[in-house]
C-alpha cells in the first residue's frame, strides 16, 4: 500500500478515486509515564515516554487508514493529513487523526 502526503504518487497513474477516508486513534497516558513526563518537564530534556506514546498512535492512525483504503478496493492512500489533538479533563488523552483519498493506481 502506497500512503503519501503528496496529490499523485510519481510514475503512477490514479485510474480511480474510491473516497475520503480516515484512521482516528485515541490513547490514554498512564500515570507511570505522566510522572515521567512531569520529572523531564522539571528538569529539562526530551519526554521518551510521551514520544513513544505519540509514535505509537501515529502508527497506529496510518494502520487504520490502511486497512480502511483496503476494504474500498484501494491501492493508494494520497493527500494524507495528520492532525493531533489532546483531549480530557487534565489532558492526558492523545487523538491522532490521519486522512487522506483513497484511490487505485497502475
């Protein structure tokens, strides 16, 4: 499967548009990696345990997007977008959204 961010995929030729598709994960930061995060906030330096968590759900997003461009028939994924949003009370939830047009090329 071929995902791109780009309108066309080069030397290809998009012979069908199947539709709009989307791979939404939601995650939960456990506590253990909130404290983690909270002592590297304090004393400076990149967050591991919240970069692998952001790692994961984009994987996890473009996965979706995959299997759901899979079951339209699809061979392509272009003009893919990924958006990240925190949700929750005290902003411990991560939403990744990842879209794009699902089409068939040759």
């Amino acid at each position: 499967m071929i995902v791109t961010t780009t309108p066309n995929v080069e030397g290809k030729k998009i012979t069908e548009y199947k539709g709009v598709i989307f791979g939404e994960v939601i995650t939960g930061v456990n506590a253990i990696k909130d404290i983690a995060a909270g002592l590297t906030n304090f004393f400076g330096g990149r967050s591991d345990s919240y970069e692998g968590e952001l790692i994961k759900a984009r994987e996890d997003a473009l996965r979706e997007l995959e299997i759901r461009a899979k079951e339209l028939g699809s061979n392509a994924v272009v003009g893919v977008d990924i958006d990240y949003e925190v949700l929750g009370q005290s902003g411990n939830m991560l939403m990744v959204t990842a879209s794009g047009t699902a089409v068939k090329v040759e």
